[in-house]
C-alpha cells in the first residue's frame, strides 16, 4: 500500500524528534543526575520558596533567597565539618586497630565458648572496617574529584533556582505533552505527589533528623569521634529496617562496660524517648497516612538505587518503585485505559 505525503511528513517529523531526543540524553547524560537533584531539591524546598514570594512578591528575589538559605544550611555546615570528619575517621581507624575487641567480647560473654567469642568478633571487626573504609573512601573521592563535583553543584543550583521560579511555566508545559485527561491527570499527579512527600520528607528528612538529635546526644555525653558516629546515624535513620537505635544502644553499652552507669542510663533514656520517638511525633505532621509507602519497597528501592545511582539512589530508588506501583495499582484497578483522551 503506497505511503501518502502526510504519513511520510508524519514519519519524518517523528525520526527528528527520535533522533533529537537521543542526542538531547547523550548531551545530558553526565549531568542527569545532578538535573534530578535541583528537581528534587525544588520540590522539598518549595513551601519555603512560597513563604519567600508571599513576602517579596518577585520570583526571582524569592527563588535567590530560597537556594542561599538551603546552600547556607548545607554546605557552609559541610565545607567546616569535612575536614573534622576526615580527621575523626582517622582517628577511628586507629583506635579499632588497637582495641582489645577480642578481650572486651569475654568480658561480656565470660560463660561463651572460644568459637562464640571468635564469631562475633569477627563480625564486629568486619562491621567496623567496612564502615570506616567507606566513609574513607567516600571522602577521598569527594576531595579527589573536587573540580567535577563543583561543575555537578553548579548544574544543581541552576536547576533549582529556574525549577522554583519558573514551576508554573514548567507543569504548564509538562501538562501540555501529558496524554491523560485532566481529571485523570489530576488523580495521577496528586498520587504522585503523596508518594514524593512520603519519601523525601516522611522517610529522608525525618531520618535526617534523628540523627542528627542522636548525634546531639553523642556529643552532650561526650562520646569520642561523634561526628562520624552522628553520619552513621543518619544513615542508619533513614534505612526502614534500622533506626537511630543501631547507633544509641551500643553507645549505651559502651557508657555502661566503661563504668559510666549513670551516663549509659540517662543517654538510653534519650534515645528511647527523645529519639526514637521522634519519627512519631513529626512525620504525621509532614505526610498523610493515606500516602504512605510500604516499608518494604522503600527498602528495595534505597539498595537498589545506592547501587545503581550511588547516595542520590537512597532517594531515586523509592521514588522511581512507587511511581510505578501507583501505575501497576491503576492498570490493575482497570481504570488505566480511561486515563488517555478517547477523541
């Protein structure tokens, strides 16, 4: 069957933008990342950029003033406090080279066997030396690679700032190549939305958070190298199964077997209730019960986004599980061949 002029138009038209597309990605692949984190960054700051606009009534003077704060909040803070970190690892490093690990294994467990004592020795051995040799590592790829990661940063600012003053234009356009209906468009979008306050604020700020309120304790209590122990609870807040307690607890036995009865018990009080209670207190405030996502998919998604995307996957990979379980429920509910225009 012969091909008309306007198939042949139609088939050109849709070769340039497949091809254009493909260039665009290979353009923005090395930056892609850094692109979803200004988006991502935008999103969770954006009631801030509000509060700013009500009062400056300008975009722009309300999107500058948005992206300094957060830029004052996060790297003013990390710029002082790596060097200290790198030091404090340091100083871990040696400090488990010449602990009596095995000696203070017995002393808990005198009544154990050998064989016990050798276990468990040498997961806590091996616990430590990967937690240390990859914050290391961490940090010697953060300062080796210092030019490029600056170039990210830029590409992070910039996208933050146009994402929060030009939003409107942006899910305008967005909207515009969407093939739902509105009403359906509408639904889909505010699922979304749950999902994205779910995770970023009900799991990683909450989390972050924690951790940084147990990282207050450690140093209230005077716990050697906190600051790399503060970074370990962040982590351990953030992860479904852990919590602040993976890093409180033993901090609490370590006050306890050191003779410091009274310390472990009031810095186990804290944790417990200060603490651990935290999450309860605030993440209804901040995400609605009807949006939550399963533990189970956040956790899948932090492992498999840690690996996939490195410390940004810790977000991405939940994000990107419970997008598509929002549309795996519509298809399965039947209701995901009414989301497309029937003209």
């Amino acid at each position: 069957m012969a091909v008309t002029n306007k198939e042949m138009r139609r088939l050109f038209v849709l070769s340039l933008i497949l091809i254009l597309l493909s260039l665009a990605f290979i353009i923005l692949k090395p930056i892609l990342i850094s692109i979803i984190i200004g988006l991502i960054f935008a999103y969770s700051f954006n009631p801030i950029y509000k509060r700013f606009f009500k009062i400056f009534k300008e975009k722009n003077t309300a999107s500058i003033t948005t992206v300094m704060l957060v830029f004052l909040i996060f790297f003013i803070p990390l710029w002082f406090l790596t060097p200290i970190l790198i030091q404090q690892t340091f100083d871990l490093f040696d400090f488990v080279q010449n602990l009596n690990i095995r000696g203070f294994i017995e002393s808990v467990f005198p009544t154990a066997t050998d064989s016990f004592h050798q276990d468990i020795y040498s997961v806590v051995i091996n616990f430590i030396g990967t937690v240390t040799s990859t914050i290391l590592s961490s940090l010697t790829d953060l300062l080796l690679g210092l030019p490029n990661r600056l170039l990210h940063l830029t590409t992070v600012i910039f996208v933050f700032f146009f994402a929060l003053r030009d939003q409107e234009k942006l899910k305008n356009y967005v909207s515009g190549l969407s093939p739902f209906r509105k009403d359906k468009e509408k639904i889909l979008i505010n699922q979304f939305k749950g999902m994205t306050s779910a995770i970023i604020y009900g799991t990683i700020f909450v989390g972050v958070l924690q951790g940084i309120l147990t990282g207050v304790g450690l140093f209230i209590f005077g716990i050697p190298r906190a600051l790399v122990f503060t970074i370990i609870a962040i982590f351990a807040s953030i992860i479904p199964v852990l919590g602040p307690w993976a890093v409180w607890m033993p901090t609490s036995a370590y006050l306890f077997f050191s003779g410091n009865t009274a310390a472990a018990i009031a810095f186990t009080i804290y944790g417990a209730i200060v603490v651990s209670s935290f999450d309860n207190l605030l993440r209804p405030y901040l995400v609605s019960k009807k949006t939550g996502t399963s533990s189970a998919i956040i956790l899948v998604g932090m492992i498999g986004g840690l690996i996939v995307f490195g410390i940004i996957g810790l977000i991405l990979g939940p994000l990107i599980l419970s997008y598509l379980l929002v549309l795996l429920t519509a298809y399965k509910d039947r209701t995901i061949s009414d989301l497309f225009h029937t003209d």
